[in-house]
C-alpha cells in the first residue's frame, strides 16, 4: 500500500513539472525573429551598431496571424566584460509595423528611428570614458536586437535571437626603421638630406595620414619617449602620405653634434579608425655629425680622370684666345690644355634643371655592356659633398632638352654621357649661388 502511495505521488509530481514546462515553453515561443547580419570591416564605435551607420542589416519575421507593431532595443556585450545596451523605456517617435507573416527588412541609417544611442546603460567601463572616447576598447562583442510591443513594451523576439558576432582590432603603431636608435648620421655636408623611413601598418586605412615628429635633446641620455611626450613645441612636424621623408635644404638644420629624438604618429583623416597608443610610435634618438674630408691643393688636379673631359657646363676659368694665327692657336691649345687639369666649377642657381655632359676617350661604348661614372662634387670649403652614380649602357645618348653643345656627337670614337637633376631635384643636394 505504502508503495502504490509512492507511485501515485512520482506521478503527480511529474505531471506537474511537465505541465509547468510547456506552459514556460509556451510563453517562449515569441512570435517574432530578428536575425542580424553585419559584415566586416567592424566599426569600432558603438553607436554605429545602434544607429545603422555602419553596416548593419536586420531582417525582422512575423511568425504570427496578426501584424505586430514593434520597437527594438540593443544591446552589445564584450568578452571583456563591457555591457552597453539601450534604455527599455525609450519610445520611437513610430513603430516597426510588420504585417501577420511577413517579413521586413532594416538597414542604415534607417534603423536610428527606432534605437536611441545616446540614452545608454553601460557596466564594465565608466560611462563618461566611453562616451568621450566614442570607441569600444578592442575585444569580441555580440551585438544583440530584440522587438518590443510598441504600445506595452512587451518582449516580441527571443533575448538570445537577433546576434551577430564582431571582433574589434586596432591598427598597430609605426614601426621606425631609419635613421636607426642611438645611431650617429655621419653626413658628408650640411646639405647632405638625412632620410626617415618607416613600415606602415598593414591593418591600417588607405588613406592613413602620419606625422613626423623631431624634437632636439639637450640632454642626450635622456629617454627619447620621455622627451617626446614632454615636448610642448617640436623642432620640425609634417604630416605626410608616405612612410618616408627626405629632409629638405628648407627644413629647421640639424646641427652638428646635436642629439635628436624623433617618431611618428599615425591617424586616420576621417577618424573612422583608431589606433593602438593613439597611433604613436616608439620614439628614437639619432646624433647629427658633419664628417669633414680635407684635400690638399695640388692634389686638384687629380680629380678629372685621363680620358674623360667635362663638357657642360664651361667649367674653364679662362677662355682659349680666338685670333686664327698658328702662334695663337698654338698658345690657346697650350693654355686649354693647361686649364683642364685644374678642377671644374660649378655655380649653381637652382633657376633651371642641372646638368653635367661629359666625353669619355679612354673607353668605347662599342667595347663594354656598360661603364658606370661615379660623379664626385665638393664644396668650395674642400669638404666632401656628394656622390652621384651613372650607368649608361649601350643605349644612345639622349642630350639633355636645351643643350648648348655644338660638337657633333661622334659615338663611334668617343662615349657620351650626362647626369641630370630637376631644377626641383637639385634643390635638394645644391645651395642656390654656392660654387662646387
């Protein structure tokens, strides 16, 4: 008897869980589903997600016989413990009216008519930070809608329906290459132009803006990120689309034996995209050194190899004598003969594009794939300026545009070649009225 009780009992008990079930099941069964589709590239801003700006699109089913007159709420939660979601009070200024077993789709901007992002709830950060930075600190976030009855605020869709997964990365920082940390710039003239150099990072946007930064360092020892960040006015700035510059002779001068700090800070120019340390870079430190090379005076004359006879420009000091006599023409060859030993000169006015021509006798273009000239400018101080490399190959010789040159051209018995700078190009190596 007592065990027929226990059975009677067990039974009961599982009739009453089972009924308790499907009436909670019952009440689960929403009569609307949201599912929610939003490719990359992720926004990392989250008023994006709640005002359609970016590329959020919803698709909204009535499973029910009747229309349904609706509004949403949002809410995006992170792996890192950061929760942000709508206030549930909020009342759109119209519903989402969605006819009995229809479907309705939300996209853009659109979706901002029925989800305030300015009225928020937020845990796991302080709300004033996120609402200054504007921008979800990096992590995986589930961005989450759910429907609402209009009128009562009755939930209409599942809490767990109507996600989507994003990731949220930042662009990494620059990464400096040139001129490397504590390294010492051993230029061969004041106007010898340092280059700097950088890797972009490979996440960021296309039309990525960096600025480089300098600022001078009284006191080398110190840390050069230190300097940097303590720095009200920089030595030099200019924000670039490259990752590299060329210091131009118009640029603050590095002066000699001075210790620079130097980085560069990268932004995105619609501030769609943030970067890792608000894009700024390591600093380094680079000492600016002038390397002087004294050459004696008699050791001129060697400068010009045998062979090789400078053409343009007229770099003789004096001019061989024009009477047509024998004597007279013997004296100019002896007086030309003379003055093309010493060393050519040249003034430069950076008014017209550079150019030296040259004739070389000692060896034929016909005999040789091809000869490289290493053409060699100093200053007038005799300190060492510049080196240029030139290549000419079996090509013919094209003679720079507005040549005054009247010598014919003989490439079967002597080899031609130029080296040629914009007047913009030689800006940069040659100071307008010195002479080299």
């Amino acid at each position: 008897m007592k065990k027929y009780i226990q059975i009677i009992v067990m039974t009961a008990l599982f009739l009453l869980i089972f009924s308790l079930l499907k009436t909670g099941l019952k009440a689960q069964a929403y009569p609307i589903d949201i599912t929610t589709s939003i490719p990359p590239p992720y926004s990392p801003y989250y008023s994006d997600y709640l005002e359609g700006k970016n590329n959020t699109f919803l698709i909204i089913h009535n499973n029910d016989k009747v229309s349904h007159r609706l509004k949403l709420g949002g809410t995006i939660k992170g792996d890192n413990g950061i929760i942000i979601s709508t206030h549930f009070g909020f009342t759109p200024p119209f519903p989402i009216v969605v006819p009995a077993n229809q479907v309705m789709s939300l996209t853009g901007s659109y979706l901002k008519n029925f989800i305030d992002a300015k009225d928020i709830d937020v845990t796991g950060i302080d709300k004033n930070k996120l609402i200054q930075l504007a921008a979800l600190p990096e992590g995986n976030y589930e961005i989450c809608y759910r429907a609402y009855d209009y009128d009562t605020g009755e939930p209409m869709s599942s809490e767990s329906g109507g996600c989507a997964m994003v990731t949220i990365l930042y662009p990494d920082v620059p990464v400096l290459l040139q001129p490397a940390n504590e390294d010492t710039l051993k230029s061969i003239s004041v106007v010898n132009p340092v280059i700097f150099t950088w890797i972009n990072p490979p996440t960021a946007p296309i039309a990525t803006q960096y600025t480089l930064q300098i600022a001078e360092m009284p006191q080398p020892a110190e840390n050069p990120n230190a300097v940097m960040y303590s720095t009200s006015q920089f030595y030099f700035q200019k924000t670039l689309m490259t990752s590299s510059y060329i210091a131009l002779p118009n640029d603050p001068p590095f002066v000699d034996g001075n210790t620079y700090a130097w980085r560069v800070v990268a932004q995105d120019p619609v501030n769609h995209t943030p970067f890792k340390n608000n894009g700024v870079s390591e600093a380094w430190k680079f000492t600016y050194s002038i390397k002087k090379i004294s050459i004696k005076q008699d050791t001129l004359k060697l400068q010009v190899p045998k062979g090789i006879n400078i053409l343009i420009p007229n770099c003789l000091e004096g001019s061989p004598a024009t009477n047509t006599s024998n004597s007279s023409n013997q004296n100019s060859q002896n007086n030309y003969k003379a003055i093309t030993k010493m060393m050519p000169k040249i003034e430069v006015n950076n008014q017209k594009d550079f150019y030296v021509l040259w004739k070389n006798t000692a060896v034929k273009q016909k005999d040789t794939t091809y000869i490289k000239y290493l053409v060699h400018f100093l200053n007038s101080s005799n300190s060492d300026f510049k080196d240029f490399t030139v290549i000419k190959n079996q090509n013919s010789l094209q003679v720079p545009q507005g040549s005054a040159l009247n010598e014919a051209l003989d490439t079967m018995n002597a080899d031609y070649e130029y080296l040629s700078l914009a007047k913009d190009e030689a800006s940069m190596y040659l100071v307008n009225g010195a002479n080299y």
